[in-house]
C-alpha cells in the first residue's frame, strides 16, 4: 500500500509546523512502527536541522542532496536527478534509530524558485502551467518513494509559494497547527475554503483537513475558547490533543549529538507526542501494521 501523503501547512510562520512535522514523525515510527519520509520543502531547513542535525544537513548540501537540486535538475540539467537521491535514512536523534527518513531542504531553494519562474516567464508561460510543471516534477518525484514508507509528511513554507501550492495538491490529507487565537481562526477558516477548493479542482478525490492547536496556554482564556470554537466548527478534524506551549517542546527540537529515549527528549511532553501520533493514525486510513 502506497504512503498516506500529509502536508503541514498554515499560512503563518512559527505556529509549530516544522515542529510538530518532526516530533509526529518520531512518534509515528517509534510508538507506531511505521516507516516516516520528511521531506522539507521550506528554505528556512528548520525541520531538516531538528530531523538530522546540523552536521548531517551539512553533509547533504555539500552532497547535492537537498531538494533545490531536485528543481534544478530538470532546468539546467540533461538528466533530472533521480529524487530517491535525495533521501537520508534513519536520521533522528533518537535511541533506536526509529524509521525517519528526510529529504532536506536548502536556503538556495528560495533562488532556485525565482530562477525558475523568471526562466519560465521570458518563455512565456503562464502562472498556472508553471504550477502544473512544479506539480507534475515533485509528483514524479514522490512516485519513486511511495511505496518506501507508510507516512510522507512534508513540511511547507509559510505564505503562498508554488511549491506549497504543490504539497497541497499533492496531499491525500492536509494538517494546520494553529494557535488558537482569534485571527488564526479566521485566517484558518479562509484557508480551509482555498485549500478545499483547490484541491478538488485540480486533482478530485476525497481529502482530509486536521487542524491542531499548538502553542496551546490553558491559563489563557482566550486560547480555551478559541480551541472550543475551533473544536464545534471542525468536529473530528479537529485533534483533541492540544499541543502545550511548553520548553520541552523548544528544548527537543535542539539536536543531540548523544542518541536519547524518547522521553528524554520530549521530557513532560512525551506522552502528549505519543498521544498526537495515536491520535494522528485514527485520524488517518493507514496501511496494517508491519
Ligand atoms: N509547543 C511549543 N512550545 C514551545 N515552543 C514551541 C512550541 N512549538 C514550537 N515552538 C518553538 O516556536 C518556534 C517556531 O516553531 P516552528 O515549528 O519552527 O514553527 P513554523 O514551522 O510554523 O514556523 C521554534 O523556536 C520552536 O522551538
Ligand atoms: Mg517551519
């Protein structure tokens, strides 16, 4: 059975997404036995940095092993690079080595982005078939990974990029990590209409939207009601765990250079992380376990 494709997204930055991306994906293999692709497609590499260190994301971009190459590849290259390349297992810091894979992110892809739209603008495309090209280049790419794990999670730049865009299309299910405040509320309602929207407008199919709160302080009423709010709009595709906004979360997501348990890392969080991959695989159509 092929991977479930999950993308993380929310239109605001340093809402949790590179965050939970990463500790979903240690849960998911530890806890869960199954086998978890990363892949970063945002140039800030925050999740490539949590997932494998800075020493290992090194190695892969002076490797040509990030996922600016990828692009690249198929514009000023003959032969595309093959995007299994592209892939680093066994990655985490974790005791045990769980099944974590990343596929790494650069800062360069940021210029391989506009150098890619500028080359297609002065041949005359339109924004839409410079959308469908990314598409079809990063879909192309996934097939030959599909069938190596049972969750790709991929992690996407804030805002409105192409290639956020193209997680999006390319995504059976579709989480949002949100801090539940009123303007995320709001922002996450206009979200889900897009998102929906283009989803079955360019590919049809059945998908799923997850919203979870993150950064989530008890002690704010605010964020009480605001996740209640959330929570009788979405029903079950809202998380009922709430993700604390807490130091252990800030704390595990520092790479160690010593292997540790799970609960060495994650700390008072740990079974608040196991409990989002349970959670997480409910809500999700899985493959049996292995
Ligand atoms: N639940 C949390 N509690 C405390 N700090 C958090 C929590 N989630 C994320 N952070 C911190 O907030 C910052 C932004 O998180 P990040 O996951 O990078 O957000 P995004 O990917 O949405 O931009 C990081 O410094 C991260 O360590
Ligand atoms: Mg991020």
């Amino acid at each position: 059975m092929p991977a479930r494709l999950v993308s993380v997204i929310n239109m605001k930055g340093g809402v949790g997404k590179s965050t939970t991306t990463v500790s979903l994906a240690e849960t998911l293999a530890l806890h869960q036995r199954r086998r978890v692709l990363v892949i970063d497609l945002d140039p800030q590499t925050n999740a490539s940095i949590m997932a494998a260190g800075p020493e290992k994301w090194n190695a892969l971009r002076e490797a040509e092993r990030t996922l600016d190459f990828y692009f690249e590849s198929y514009i000023v290259q003959q032969k595309p690079k093959p995007f299994k390349s592209l892939v680093e297992t066994r990655v985490s810091d974790l005791k045990g080595k769980p099944d974590v894979s990343l596929c790494a992110a650069a800062p360069e892809f940021r210029i391989v982005e506009r150098d890619m739209i500028e080359s297609f603008v002065k041949r005359g495309f339109q924004i839409d078939q410079i959308q469908k090209w990314i598409c079809e280049r990063f879909a192309n790419g996934l097939k030959t990974v599909i069938n190596d794990y049972d969750y790709i999670l991929i992690d996407c730049p804030p805002g409105i990029s192409l290639f956020a865009e193209a997680a999006l299309i390319a995504a059976d299910a579709i989480l949002v990590p949100t801090i539940p405040d009123y303007v995320s509320r709001l922002g996450l309602i206009t979200f889900r209409k897009r998102a929906l929207r283009l989803i079955n407008e360019r590919r049809g199919g059945a998908s799923q939207l997850m919203v979870l709160a993150t950064k989530y302080d008890e002690t704010f009423s605010l964020h009480r009601s605001e996740a209640q709010l959330l929570k009788d709009n979405l029903g079950e595709a809202m998380f009922d765990v709430r993700i604390p906004q807490h130091v252990d979360i800030a704390k595990a997501a520092e790479w160690s250079e010593t292997p540790r348990t799970f609960d060495q890392k994650y700390g008072a969080m740990a079974p608040t992380i196991a409990k989002l991959g349970e959670e997480f695989m409910s809500k999700v159509d899985l493959a049996p376990a292995l």
